[in-house]
C-alpha cells in the first residue's frame, strides 16, 4: 500500500454570531474541529485550548501508537482546559467539543469525538457519518423517541451532553479505520451539520474537485440555509505521499539514529 498524506482546506466562518467560538487546525498529518459550548463561558478559550493541544502532538515525536498519543493530547488539553477555569472565575464553566482525525504512517485513521461536531468519510461517491453525536437529540433518537428529521428542527438539538470541560472523567471516544488513497472527508461543527442534510453534504463534496471551492460552497449553504451558529469545515483529500517529511517522526527513529553515530 502506498504512503499516504492529508491535504487539506480549511474554514470558519463567524456566521451571525457576535463572536467565533469554533477553532480548526490542519496539517498533513491531522486535522480538527472545535467548537465551544454555545452559552458556557469562554467558549472560544476552551476551544482555542484543545486545539494547541494538537498542535503540539502534531509537532512532537510519538513514542508508541498514534491513537494513544492522541488520546494523551486531549487528556492535556482537557486538564489545561479545567486548570485555566479553576484560576480564572470568568472562564469557569467553559468546554467545548471535538472531531479530530490523525493519518499514522501505516495508512490507519485514528478518529477521536466528543460532543456534536461530525467527521464523515467520502468513498467510492458513497458518505458516511463517521462519528456519534454526544447530543440530547441524538440520545432521543437511540430511544426511538425522535426520527432524524425531527431531531434537525428539535429547539434542544444544540443540547450537547459531553464535551471537554476540564473534569477528568472527560475522555473522547477513538477510533481507528483503514485509508484508502482518494478517500475525502469533512470535519465540521454543527453549525453546518444541523442545517445541511447529508444528502447535499454529499452533493457538494462530490461536485467540487477544489478543496478551496468545495469548502466555500459548504459554508455558503449553510448560511443560505439559515445556520444561526459558526460555520467551520475542513475538507480533507488522502493522496499518496510524496514528502518523506509529512510523516510522523518517532522517537524511536531518534534512538537509533543516536546509537549508530
């Protein structure tokens, strides 16, 4: 099987809030979405946090499997997430969610969520929702007291019922799945979810070979589609890799490197 990398684009978009509490990070090797609570204090702080936490994974040599690495990025930026709020009573309160993928070296993904921001995966034209939504409709939906389409237009469809918000008990869920070479995905926050249906996220992911022009028509729809929320997405391309430097570096490569000079 070929090496293989994440291109990717990504865009947040204010949307007809006062401010952006949605925070998006990219790189060939990672790409996330965060979105702080709508209505908890400091959301953008809590989102903004979780972010430079996978930000320095991205930056660092693992030292064993990349789905632990990730899992030990967010518990960091979790507990940074709680130390900042006990210290500072403005932000106490304040969390936010995550949809994350990271690409190992062996062609696995590693998905980490928690909350209600999605990730799907395109493949052979076909879209799936990778991810669950930690939500109050999804909840109601597993106990067969709401279909999907009531749930869109549900008033506490923006209830989320985990997200990162410093407790230690606060873990997201990883999984990991196979990369096939012209897989695309989308990591979004709900401000596009909520008011796009899969079918059109399907339309516009496959009508638009441009990243760049992809993810503008994604944010554009959901404005035009009433998103009352900010709007971010990434729009992620898996192609074989040609920079030896896209990949992950390991410490374990360091050992060896320093024991045979």
């Amino acid at each position: 099987m070929s090496e293989l990398t994440l291109e990717c684009t990504a865009r947040s978009d204010i949307g007809r809030r006062k401010n952006n509490e949605d925070a998006v990070y990219a790189s060939p090797r990672l790409a996330a979405v965060a979105d702080g609570v709508g209505g908890a204090a400091a959301g953008e702080v809590a989102s903004g946090w979780i972010i430079q936490a996978l930000q320095h994974l991205d930056k660092s040599k693992l030292g064993g499997p990349l789905e632990l690495a990730l899992r030990e990025a967010i518990a960091w930026g979790n507990e940074t997430i709680g130390f900042v709020g006990q210290n500072r009573p403005h932000m106490s309160g304040m969390s936010t969610t995550l949809t994350a993928v990271a690409l190992a070296n062996d062609g696995t993904y590693a998905f980490a969520n928690i909350g209600d921001s999605r990730t799907y995966l395109l493949r052979d034209g076909e879209l799936k929702q990778l991810t669950r939504d930690d939500s109050f409709v999804q909840h109601m939906i597993d106990e067969g007291h709401l279909t999907v389409e009531q749930a869109r237009r549900h008033p506490s469809r923006s209830l989320v019922l985990e997200a990162l918000d410093g407790k230690p008990d606060r873990r997201a869920v990883i999984t990991t799945l196979a990369a096939c070479a012209d897989d695309r995905l989308l990591l979004c926050s709900d401000g596009l979810s909520d008011v796009v249906e899969l079918s059109a996220l399907r339309d516009v992911l496959t009508a638009h070979e441009s990243r760049p022009e992809c993810v503008d028509a994604l944010v554009h729809l959901a404005l035009e589609s009433g998103a009352r929320d900010n709007v971010s997405a990434i729009v992620v391309d898996v192609v074989p890799r040609s920079d030896p430097a896209t990949a992950w570096q390991s410490q374990l490569d360091s050992s060896s490197t320093a024991t045979s000079t």
